[in-house]
C-alpha cells in the first residue's frame, strides 16, 4: 500500500511533534536514577547502574507536600462541583425573579482575570482568621472554578429532553430524587472533565498557596519542590525524582478518567 506524500508529511510532523512532547518526561526519568558524576559524564542518557536510593530520598522530602496537594486538591473539588451542580440545576430548572440576570452577572466574572481578584481574596481570607490555614488554601480553590463550572453544567442540564423530567414527576420523583437518579449519572462524562480540569488548575497553582502559607507542614508540592529544589539544587537526581513522584497521582487520575474525560469532551462538555 502506498502512503500519499501529504498522509506522509503529515506523519513526520505529528511524530515530530510526539518526540518533542515525550522527551523532556524521558529525560527527567533517566537523570532520576543518576548520581551527580553520571550526569556530568551523561546527562541526557539513560546511565547504569540506576541509583533507586534517589527515589527514597525524595519520597522522605515530597510526600508530606503530596499529601497536602491531594488533600486540598480534593476537597477543593468536590466543593466546587457540588455547588456548582447544584447553583446550574437551578438556572437550568427553575424560573425565579432576576434569575438571567443573576446568571449573566457571574457569567461576567468569567471574563476577569484571576489576578484582578488576588488581593480582595487575600484580604477577605485575612479577615476570615484563615491565613496559614487549610481553609485558606481550599475555599479560594473551591471558588476560583465554580462559574466556569456552573456555566457548562447548566448549558448540559438545558439540552437534556424536557420529557425524561415530565416522566420521573409523574412517578412521584422529587426534583433531589430527579437530580441525584436522573440528571446526575447523565452528566458523569461532563463531571470527569470537570473535576480533572479543576484538580489540575489547583494542583498546580503556586501563587496562592506562597503568599497564604507560611507553614512548611502545609505547602502543597508546588511550594514544597521549590524549596526541595533549593535544598537538592547541586544534586539533580533525586530533584528530578521528586518531579516524577510529585506528576504520579494526576497521571494516575487521568489513566483512570480518560475514557469519560474523552467522553466529556466529545460531547461538548468544554467548548474552546
């Protein structure tokens, strides 16, 4: 079978573009089994014998911050698609006084950017006692992606048949019974895209949590491979371990969402 030259250009540009993708990740593997005399002599190679004992010594340092990330990642989460369901069930179901323009006001805070609202959440979390605290590190995550949120959740609930509504009613469904049974396993995919985007936008956001936090037992891993990265700056091989321990639970998360983050996508879940 012949490959036509444009199927054949193509090829070599997206494999082009595959390489320059996976070879920093391959990189940073290799030079986390290395001592410092192996990246001198190889820094970009695979060296033997592999040094494990980088990996030890990194987990001793990271895994205190990983703990922290996971913990207000996930909370920060689940809060957040908890009210946001709940908020875009509303406006998808219910007609009240106001409620366009209630819905078209947090629609405009879409277009702030998150900057503007920097030091207004610093203060508020100041007054709140809530500094240096889990509660100051969670509740900004949790609002921070709520109207993001809550607009695709709402634009999903509306295109959802009027008519799977009218029949669980006329079953004696509640509209909790008809959210939590009905519309809640329909928007599954929609949910798996959301929780990983937001997961992934809070685990790797570094400027709240250096100007909030002043306690090192409270760092998520962003803040904390800043400092794990000044203490092993002259050793590379266990820095680059902690990377790669510290990239572990969202390529975990991502391994099994996938298929319903795909899914989420490809229904129009998220419109770029």
């Amino acid at each position: 079978m012949r490959i036509r030259r444009e199927d054949l250009i193509r090829l070599l540009v997206l494999g082009f573009l595959a390489v320059l993708t996976i070879a920093p990740f391959v990189i940073t593997l290799f030079i986390s089994f290395k001592t410092e005399a192996q990246f001198i002599r190889n820094p970009f190679g695979l060296s033997l014998p592999l040094h494990w004992s980088n990996y030890a010594t990194a987990w001793a340092e990271v895994r205190k911050y990983l703990f922290n990330s996971i913990f207000a990642c996930s909370i920060a989460c689940v809060g957040a698609l908890t009210t946001a369901t709940l908020a875009a069930y509303a406006f998808a179901r219910f007609s009240f006084w106001l409620d366009k323009f209630l819905f078209y006001v947090l629609m405009f805070l879409i277009m702030l950017p998150p900057i503007m609202s920097l030091v207004p959440r610093f203060l508020m979390v100041k007054r709140l006692g809530l500094l240096n605290t889990y509660g100051g590190l969670i509740l900004p995550f949790m609002s921070g992606s709520q109207v993001t949120a809550m607009f695709i959740l709402r634009s999903f609930f509306s295109g959802i048949n009027e008519s799977i509504f009218d029949a669980a009613q006329l079953d004696g469904a509640s509209e909790g019974q008809i959210l939590v049974r009905i519309v809640l396993p329909l928007s599954a995919p929609v949910l798996w895209t959301l929780a990983i985007m937001n997961i992934m936008t809070s685990w790797n956001n570094i400027l709240w949590p250096l100007i909030t936090l002043s306690s090192r037992e409270l760092y998520p891993v962003t803040v904390g491979l800043m400092f794990f990265q000044g203490q092993y700056a002259i050793q590379r091989g266990p820095l680059m371990a902690g990377y790669i321990i510290s990239s572990i639970p969202l390529v975990l998360l991502f391994m099994f969402a996938s298929k319903s983050f795909i899914r989420g996508l490809s229904s129009g879940a998220v419109k770029m």
